[in-house]
C-alpha cells in the first residue's frame, strides 16, 4: 500500500486501491507510541436521512505527515473510512453499514493500552492522499446499539489500544490493524 501525495482538499484527490488475492491477509501497518497525556475525546454524529455515523477526535492532531482517508470496502459494498490528519487517525466514519450481528453483551477486551497511534514513517511523505482498501469486514454490536466492533481480517488479535476516550484499535503482533471498537456511541436519533 503506498500514498500518493496530491494537491491540497478542494483538488483532485488521488487514490490508490488496494486488492487482495487472500481477503486474510489484509495489512495496514500501524506506528504505535506510547500515549503523551490524555486520550483525545471524541464526538459521534449520526446522519438521520442517511445513517452515517461519525467520530470526531478534539483535538485534532496538529504537524506534519499525511492528511487524507484509509477507506475500508467490505466484500458486501459496507465502507469504514478512517479520517487522517497529520499522520494519525483523526476521526472514523462508518458510511455504509455491513450486516451487524447483535450480542446480547459486547464488551471489549479487558487489557487496554493507551497509545499514540500513527501511519508508518515512509507515509508522511505526502500531504493529502486517500487510500482504498478491499477487506472482509464484518460487525458486531451489544443489543442497545451503544458498544460496535469490526472485524477486519482473520488475524488474531494481540493487543488492544485506546488511541481516544472511545475508540479502540486491535492490532496483531506485527501492529497491523484488524479491528476497531466504538464505544458509548448515542442512540440513533428518533424519527419524528
């Protein structure tokens, strides 16, 4: 997977889109630091007309490195777009639902670290790029609706991170990304 730098927002964006042969072997590479003060909070809109459902980090990650989106794109057309400023994952969208398989209890792992989590060192090359990535991704959520996690490949989980206040990534032991929580989310509003 490789960013491509372009020209500032209002241009054209490029995008690289990423297959892969073997849907298990999804891999994006995550830097991972130890947390410098509190984890950011974060804010959940949802869309009432089109059911997007957003998380917003304040603050925002200030600095250099690449500013863009990672878009994930579930084998059933489901999306999860990771929103980038500065190098690090600023925001997450779920903008097309994939099938979510309800719990009657979803609680994230119990060891969590607090990190700093960041793109590798050879993405902060460029300054505005989107990135498309094909992967399985499937979705759980507790009864209520207020806890979801995605799944988003067959590797195994190895640690859990706490990169804001309610969201949570899973890694493997090559700190690659497989799996994102979103807890405490609001209901979805209530339709007049």
């Amino acid at each position: 997977m490789k960013w491509h730098a372009a020209r500032p927002f209002d241009a054209a964006r490029t995008t690289s889109r990423t297959r892969f042969a073997d849907q298990d072997t999804v891999k994006i590479p995550l830097c991972i630091e130890p947390a410098a003060g509190s984890a950011p909070t974060v804010e959940y809109r949802w869309d009432p007309d089109t059911e997007i459902l957003s998380a917003q980090l304040q603050p925002r990650a200030t600095g250099k490195g690449p500013s863009g989106s990672v878009e994930l794109e579930g084998a059933d057309g489901s999306w999860l777009i990771l929103d980038i400023a500065a190098g690090r994952i600023n925001g997450v969208e779920v903008a097309v639902w994939p099938e979510v398989q309800k719990r009657s209890s979803l609680t994230p792992p119990g060891q969590v670290e607090d990190a700093s989590v960041s793109l590798p060192e050879q993405a902060t090359k460029a300054t505005v790029a989107s990135m498309e990535v094909d992967v399985p991704l499937q979705a759980e959520a507790d009864e209520a609706e207020r806890v979801f996690h995605f799944r988003l490949s067959g590797a195994r989980r190895a640690r859990t991170l706490r990169f804001a206040r309610d969201l949570l990534l899973e890694v493997d032991g090559s700190s690659h990304l497989v799996g994102l929580w979103m807890l405490n989310v609001p209901p979805f509003p209530a339709q007049p």
